[in-house]
C-alpha cells in the first residue's frame, strides 16, 4: 500500500500528512492527561506547585493512617496509572468519611471532579479544617470546664454549705441556706439585727441608693473618656483609672445609718483583735480591719479600688461597688421588692457580682502570665534587650573611639609631613653638593712624554 501510495498521485505527501496528523493527535492527547492530573502551571511555578502538592499528600496519608482510615503511598510518581489508582482510593476515603469530616455535598462533588494535585489539595483543605475544629472544640470544652470548676471552687468558699440547722435534723433548703447566709454577709456591714425575721428594708433601700449614686458617678467618667475622642483602649484605660469619688461622709450619706454600723463593727473587729497579741511578725501589720476602718472614714479611699484593693477598703463600699456593676434595671427589681425577699434578691446579687469579680480577676492574672510567658519567648527570640542607658554609653564609646582615630591619623598625617620634610632636605642637600663637585675646575692632564 504504501508503494502503491508512492506511485500514485501525491501518494507520498497523503501518507506523511496522516503521520504528522497523528503524532499531533497523540501531543494533544499528552497535554490534555497532564493538564487533567497535573494542571496547566507556569513552568516557572512548578518547583513550588510540585512542592505544595508533595507536602499535601504526606499531610493527608498522615492524617488518614493516624485515625485508621486508610494507607495511602507518599512516592512522587508521574506513572498515570498510578496517579489513577490514587484519585480512584481518595474518591473512596471521600464517599465513606464525608460526615465524619463534614464535607458537604458541593464540596464532595468538586472533589470527585478533581484530578491529581488538585483532588489532594481539596482533601487537604477539608482535613485542615475539620482538624481546627476539632482543637476549637476541644479547646471550648476545656474553657467551660474551667469555668465550671473556678465557679464550684468560689461557691465552695463563699456558700455555705446544706448542714442542719441547730436543734433540727431536717437539712436546709436552697432558699434557707442562701437566707443564712445572708444574714451571715450582712453582719459583715455591721447589721446585728439583721435576722432572718428582719427585713432590714430602710439599709438595704439606703444601700441601692448608694449604688445608684455610684454607677451614675462612673457613667459620667466613662462618657468623659469616650468624649475625649481617644482610642477604645484608651478610652477603656482611662475609665478603669479613674475612679468615682464621692464623700460617703457628707450629707446625704451621713445620716442613713450605714457609715456608723460600718464603724462599729469594724472598731469591735480591731479591739478583738488587740486583745489577743501575737509574736510573729504579721501581727506587728496593720490588719485587715485597721485598713478598713481607715478606708471607711477617708473619703479619699470612699470612691472605690481595684479588685486587688478589696482586703483594704471598707466591706460597705465594697458593697455598693459590686450593685453598682448591674444594670439600672436590675437595680430598679431589687428596689421594688420587700420584705425577705428583698434581702435575699441583694444578697444573691451581691453573691454574683462577687463571683463575676473573682473571676475576671482570675482572667486577668492569667492573662497577665501569658503576656509576661510571651514577652519572655520573644525578648529569647530577638535575643538581648539594650537599656536606654547601655545605649548612651555605647554611643561615648563610640564618639571616644572616633575622636581618637581622628587623632591618631592627624598624628600620622603630620608625622609623614616631618618625615617628607626632611626627606626632602636631604635630597636638596644631596643635590647641592653634587652641583658643588661638578663646578669645580679640573687638573691639566700629564703629557704622554713625560
């Protein structure tokens, strides 16, 4: 045939034709797998697209051995067979472990869609994400348990706990504990007669206005630092440092009763605590009632302090503190209710508001240690850290050191000078006394007979 195409008419040019069709047919062929398995790349992206696509699939044959789903080999191989085999096995892993991986189905089709480089880094996406989730969960639960054991330990110390009352053998209730309690607290701001047949409804009124005046006082500052027109970390800095200062000694706080219970307990405090005299050394401090005896007649000290500052203020301004931190609304309940439910509604307000500041004081010191932890790793990473002082002596340092070397070269500038200078002499000399010999008259020559 191919004779016979050679003696025919263009014979020899149909065949060769047919040839090159073919050959172009199998190139087009080859471009099209390789774009299919390998994507059209710039070539000179493909080190790093090679690379990207390498790191991939080891991260993805990790992941799936380590939870036991399947064992995909990591070879870099171009066989497309191979590369078959492959997408064929993660079609697979992607049809069985869709929910576990909450793949959805637009995700699951596209990587069914995909070819070669492109399938493994869909896959690799999916494994990345549903690997953060899981640390996020696992890191939310380990938030929530850590608040759930921080409140028990707070309630641990600050409730009191469902014993029998005395002479009774039935335990208390919710209600009676929280009761008990409360009468317990109140004593604390001096309230002797607060029992539990007391309503004590003219000190506690007297201790909501207080906070009302307080929390007023604070939202005046606060909109002043929001008017200042400074950054919200400035604006939330300059709130938190300035504190409302209000004389609990003037007019009208003076004559509701709370200031002279206040300083009665606290006077009975100190003089219990001075009959019984210690040796050690913490007994020559000043004591906790001391201090806030003395806060409760400063009205310098009467504006309120920091959560850290709580063992050296008056329990009464503590007090008002912790109300002033609700909402105007939860105020306006406590105000309008009577009776023991009235007492019982301020102690578990105050109960709460105590646990919020314990807890945002515990926050913030760990938040304070990771800073510090942090700050530690990055001054190791950036290596010393130069002092402002280490700075200027480095710089004398440094000016001594230039104004010597500019001493040292006008020497030596000057000390070549000399050098040159008399160099110079001697050849003048040298050359003086060469002219010399030559300007002298020569001797007559004796005869050749002589």
């Amino acid at each position: 045939m191919i004779m016979a195409e050679t003696r025919g008419q263009n014979g020899g040019s149909g065949f060769l034709d047919r040839l090159n069709n073919d050959l172009r047919r199998r190139e087009q062929r080859k471009k099209e797998l390789e774009r299919r398995y390998h994507g059209s790349l710039d070539p000179n992206e493909a080190a790093a697209a090679a690379k990207s696509a390498a790191a991939d699939l080891k991260f993805v044959a990790d992941l799936l051995s380590q939870r036991g789903w399947a064992n995909i080999p990591t070879g870099n191989s171009n066989d497309m067979g191979q590369q078959q085999e492959l997408d064929e096995q993660l079609d697979e892993i992607v049809e069985c472990y869709s929910k576990e991986l909450s793949i959805t189905d637009a995700q699951a089709q596209a990587m069914r869609a995909a070819r070669g480089n492109k399938k493994v880094s869909l896959l690799a996406a999916a494994l990345r994400t549903c690997q953060f989730m899981d640390r996020y969960k696992a890191d939310l639960a380990t938030r929530d348990s850590r608040l759930q054991e921080l409140q028990n330990r707070w309630f641990k110390q600050q409730m009191a706990t469902g014993v029998a009352r005395p002479g009774t053998a039935a335990p208390m209730t919710q209600e009676q504990r929280d009761m008990a309690s409360a009468v317990d607290w109140f004593k604390g701001l001096g309230w002797d007669d607060a029992a539990e047949d007391d309503d004590c409804d003219d000190l506690l009124s007297a201790l909501i206005k207080r906070a009302r005046a307080y929390k007023t006082e604070a939202e005046k500052l606060h909109d002043k630092a929001q008017a200042s027109g400074a950054p919200a970390a400035g604006q939330q800095a300059a709130a938190a440092a300035q504190k409302p200062k209000i004389d609990w000694q003037s007019p009208p706080w003076s004559s509701d009763g709370l200031n002279t219970l206040m300083q009665k307990h606290l006077a009975a405090q100190k003089a219990a605590t001075n009959a019984a005299p210690s040796t050690s050394p913490a007994a020559k401090r000043p004591s906790t009632a001391e201090n806030a005896l003395q806060a409760a007649g400063s009205p310098a000290a009467a504006g309120g302090a920091s959560s850290s500052e709580t063992s050296s203020i008056s329990p009464l301004n503590h007090a008002v503190q912790l109300l002033a931190g609700m909402r105007w609304t939860s105020l306006d309940q406590l105000d309008s209710a009577n009776g023991a439910a009235k007492k019982l509604a301020v102690y578990r307000a105050l109960r709460t508001q105590s646990f919020l500041e314990f807890t945002a004081a515990d926050l913030a010191a760990r938040e304070a240690k990771q800073k510090a932890t942090w700050e530690a790793i990055e001054a190791s990473r950036r290596g010393k850290q130069v002092s402002k002082q280490e700075l200027d002596e480095f710089y004398r340092r440094l000016q001594e050191d230039g104004e010597r070397r500019k001493q040292e070269l006008a020497k030596a500038k000057a000390d070549q000078a000399d050098r040159e200078a008399k160099l110079l002499a001697l050849l003048k000399a040298n050359a003086a006394s060469s002219a010399a010999r030559s300007r002298r008259p020569k001797s007559a020559a004796p005869s050749v007979g002589s």
